[in-house]
C-alpha cells in the first residue's frame, strides 16, 4: 500500500508499506520521525564535504554528479571510521591518520571509490604501507 508521509524534516513523500495494519502504522510512525532521503543526503554530503576540507582531499574525477557524490560518501565514511581507529595506536595517531589521508588522496576516480567500496582497505593497502614507510613507520 502506497502512503505519503509527512517526515520530521517537513517534507512529504510516497513510500510503499507492506504488512499488518498496526505493522504498517508503526512503519509510517517511524518515517515520520526520520528525515527525508532527500534532507539525508543532503546532510551526508555536506558532512563528506566538511570532512574533505578537513584532511585536503582532492576532487574526484569521472563517472556522473551522483556517482561522484556516492563515492565522495564512501571516501569520506572509510576515512571516518580509520580515523577513529587510528586513537588506538597511542603516540602514532598522527601519523596513522596522515598516513591514510596520503593513501586516501592517492585515488582520485570516483568510479574506484565505488568499484572498491566493499574492500577499500585491501585496495589502498600498498598506498598505506607506503605512506607508512616514508613516516619511518615499519610495524
């Protein structure tokens, strides 16, 4: 059953539910609460933004606008989640996370973020070791 949906955000949208009544009242209760896709995007693509500012990454290249917007989102979401496992090596978290940034802006095709995406540390594992190596890092 098609309904639309009045999101925390304001906005409106169609959505499909499926199920029991009272499963698909607790579904419409729950959208109502979250923001839009839209609103959500939106705000992760900002924060990628604030994110590439932050470490100086540089632009991706090729694929379409929307392509480059996943793969800024993926980029930037590997980069969040190295980064904070990167505290956990006291005293070289600096240079971790210089380390990844160096790897990270070694890609610049947005179609490799995307290609890569379920297996980015394996692909950037060379560029890390690497960027490792010229920080006098060898472990």
């Amino acid at each position: 059953m098609k309904v639309s949906v009045k999101y925390a955000c304001g906005h409106i949208g169609d959505t499909q539910v499926y199920g029991g009544w009272k499963e698909r009242e607790r579904y419409i209760n729950y959208l109502s609460r979250q923001v839009c896709p839209e609103c959500k995007r939106q705000k992760e693509a900002e924060e990628a933004k604030k994110l590439e500012l932050e470490f100086g990454l540089p632009d991706l290249e090729g694929g379409s606008e929307k392509q480059r917007a996943w793969a800024v989102s993926i980029r930037a979401e590997w980069l969040r989640r190295m980064a904070a496992a990167a505290e956990r090596y006291e005293g070289k978290a600096d240079i971790v996370r210089a380390a990844l940034v160096e790897a990270a802006s070694t890609k610049k095709s947005a179609i490799w973020w995307i290609d890569n995406r379920v297996n980015i540390n394996a692909a950037l594992a060379a560029e890390y070791e690497e960027a490792l190596k010229k920080r006098g890092v060898t472990e």
